[in-house]
C-alpha cells in the first residue's frame, strides 16, 4: 500500500506525544470508570466508526463570488484520491471517498478501484449530477431535470442516473445518492403537485435500474439554486417519495439543506421511525447551505443528531446502517486541514453520544424530570474525548496530533511544486 506520509515521521511525532496523551487517556478513563463507563469501550466503537469524504471536497470550493485557488490543490479525481489518502492516513475515520459524476469520470473505473484501494481507500454512494449541464449535452437542465416538463430531459436526467449506477458497480459502491436542483424561482412558474408527479415518475426509472443490495439515497434542499420552491425541498417530500418509491429508497439529510433553526435532530428520529433513515451529509451552517465546516458553528446540534443516532441504534426497528459522510466547501482552509477537523469533529460526537448514561436519561424522561434529563445528555456533551479519539487514531496508525503532522510534512508544498495550478475561475463573472 502506497502511504503519501511517512510512516516513521508519524511514528516518531506520536512517541514524543505518547506520555501526555497516556496521561490523559489514564485520567479520562478514571473519569468514565466513575461513571460506570470503560474508556477502552468506548475507543473500540470509536475505532469501528467512519464518515466518507467527497471527492468534491478535496478542491478549494468557491462562491457566488470567487475561488481563490490553493497552490498544490488536486485538479483530478486521481489527485483528489491522494488527498484523501492522507486525510485516512493521519486520521483514521475516512476509509471511503464518496464520488460525483461527471466530475470524477475517467475511463478505466475498475482500475481507478485498484488506485484508491493502493492508498488505502474504496469508494462510498456515487452522486449524480443533473443540476449542471456539461458541454455536449443535448438536453439543458436549466428549467428542471427528473421533474421536467420535457420528457426528454426527464429520459437524459434518469440515463445519467443509470449511468451513475454503472460505475458504481465497477467501483464497489452500494448506493447512489440523487440530489436534484429542480424547483422554481418565480409563483407561478410551475405546477407544484405536477412537478412532483413528474419527479417520482421519472425516480421509478432510476430505481428501477438499482442492483441488487444497492439503495438509492434522496437528499433534500430547501432553496438553492431554486429560491421559491424545490421539488424535494424537505424531509416531508423527501420521505413521501422515499416511502413510494420502495424498500431500497431512503432519505439522506444533509445538515445545512434546511431552514435556519430547524430541529435536525428531531427529523433523524421522525425518518429512523418511519424506517427510512438512509444516510448523511455532514457539514455546519450559520445562514444557510453554508458547507461549513462540520462542528465549527454548532457542535451541539451534530451532538444531538448523534444522541438520536444513537437510540435510533439501540431500537433498530429493522436495520439501521445510515451511509454517513461529509459535504462541505472549503473556500478559506487547506481542505485536508477541514476534512480532519471535521472528521474529529464527527467522531467525536459519534463517541460522546455513547457516554449518555440511557437508561438514567429515560427514567428522566418518564419521571418528567426535566433537569435531569437534560444534565444527563449535557455531562455527555462536555466530556472531552479527544484522548479517545487520539489514541483510536495511534493504535491505528494515525498522528496523534494530526495538524502539526499535516503541516510537518510539508505534502501541500510538495504538491503545489508537482501539480499544475487550477488557475482562477468560479465566482458570477
Ligand atoms: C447540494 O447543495 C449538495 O449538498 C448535494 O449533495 C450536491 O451533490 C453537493 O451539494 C455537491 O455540490
Ligand atoms: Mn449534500
């Protein structure tokens, strides 16, 4: 296996940083043992957790506005996967990339298998794109793609949905995530009940074309780039057409695709109940669909979607295996950087979540005890189980702190002399 960071160098900055992490780790473990907890528990389901990364996310994003490129940013999904080596490499949750076409195509995807299976990694959900026309297009999708009033649009729109679905197949991905921009920007311009009717028709063609154990992941958005209606703009829609479309249909929530305030976490226990729970796009947001970094806003809410995560896995109601993975633009940080962070982040609610003591927090509930229960997630929330999260991490190869690794190493700097500059671009003009 191809390591892009030297394993020794990772090696040797942990042995200098063992003592004071033991340490810790000996203290914070004293600390759970008081309360009934074993710490060696809790890193052992730390170790079994992981969040895929999006392709999309290793380059610089941008906004309305600008792109202000980073020297040494992937420009190809090859060099995309290598960022994402080193994100698995020094932090150990992110063994999965999750691919978006046609950004990533190549030509040969059972040997682009091989070359993220070299650095370490396979392939999560493949998402399609239809909210973007490319060059050579026949059909443009600037009025809607799976709800169009023109069936061939609709007719493109589901083939590029089976074409997502092929590679997949080749890549070893199980699921196919469909977020579709379609909606409206004016009252009026659409037939709202119709444009509905015509998605889910047209939804019945991509499912139809599911492979066996494979599921088909809807993500819903409120606004954006539809700012009157979405046709799948909440969890509502979401799950209306999850719940028609069939078993192998579920609904993905991605966290900043709702209104501002919303009760995310109460959306999870409403989808897990109604079995259709499919997965995650983690990210944070201040106004909007910001793609922020995830628990750089409000680590709470991604603390209170893990506690409903995590009764949602101790009452499975049938199964229960949530695809999880992060969606964030980076427009200001290495995305290396912000994906490590996040995935801490992540991994650190996931862990946190399972401190709550649940069967003190439900006799709270039942005793309508309202400070009680709320002290008892809260006592979770405040524990710091950033030793957990670092020795999971050095047991398994990874840099106990992996920001100082990262910047070490220099990858970035070497890579900004080997990889040609993406040049400026994005932005309105
Ligand atoms: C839409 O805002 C979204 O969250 C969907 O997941 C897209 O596929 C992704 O962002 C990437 O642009
Ligand atoms: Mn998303």
């Amino acid at each position: 296996m191809t390591h892009p960071i030297s394993a020794e160098m990772i090696a040797e900055r942990n042995a200098a940083a063992l003592p004071a992490l033991t340490d810790d780790y000996a203290a914070l473990g004293r600390k759970l043992e008081r309360r009934g907890i074993a710490i060696d528990a809790v890193k052992d389901r730390a170790k079994a957790w992981s969040v895929a990364v999006p392709s999309w996310g290793a380059g610089r994003g941008g906004t309305r506005f600008a792109k202000f490129p980073l020297a040494g940013e992937p420009t190809n999904i090859h060099e995309k996967l290598e960022d994402c080596a080193v994100i698995q490499q020094l932090g150990r949750t992110t063994p999965r990339v999750s691919p978006h076409f046609p950004w990533d195509c190549v030509e040969d995807y059972g040997a682009l298998r091989d070359e993220a299976a070299s650095l370490g990694l396979g392939f999560d959900a493949v998402n399609s794109n239809t909210f973007q026309d490319q060059a050579g297009q026949a059909q443009t999708y600037a009025t809607g793609s799976l709800s169009s009033t023109i069936q061939a649009t609709r007719e493109q729109a589901v083939q590029h949905n089976i074409d997502c679905i092929e590679i997949g197949q080749k890549l070893g991905s199980t699921a196919l995530t469909v977020w579709v921009g379609d909606g409206t920007n004016f009252p009026g311009q659409q037939d709202l009940g119709r444009s509905f009717d015509r998605y889910l028709d047209a939804a019945a063609d991509v499912y139809a074309a599911l492979p066996d154990g494979w599921r088909m992941l809807l993500e819903h958005k409120m606004f954006e780039p539809a700012f009157y209606s979405s046709v799948i703009s909440d969890w509502g829609s979401s799950l209306m057409a999850a719940l028609e479309l069939g078993d192998k249909c579920a609904c993905l929530v991605d966290l900043g695709h709702h209104a501002p305030n919303a009760n995310i976490e109460q959306i999870v226990a409403r989808l897990h109940r109604a079995g259709k729970l499919g997965g995650f796009h983690f990210n944070d947001s201040k106004y909007g669909d910001d793609d922020l970094d995830s628990g750089s806003i409000n680590p709470h809410q991604l603390f209170l979607v893990f506690n409903e995560l995590a009764e949602a896995e101790a009452n499975p109601r049938g199964a229960f295996n949530p695809a999880y993975m992060i969606d964030q633009s980076h427009n200001v940080t290495d995305p290396i950087e912000s994906m490590l962070s996040s995935a801490e982040a992540i991994a650190g609610c996931h862990a946190r979540a399972a401190l709550v003591d649940r069967a003190a927090l439900h006799k709270a509930q039942q005793d309508n005890d309202v400070m009680l229960a709320f002290r008892t997630l809260r006592s979770a929330y405040e524990t710091d189980v950033g030793p957990i999260l670092a020795m999971a991490r050095m047991e398994q190869g990874g840099a106990v702190d992996w920001l100082g690794t990262y910047r070490a190493s220099q990858f970035r700097q070497r890579k900004a002399q080997e990889r040609k500059s993406v040049g400026l671009g994005a932005g309105i003009v």
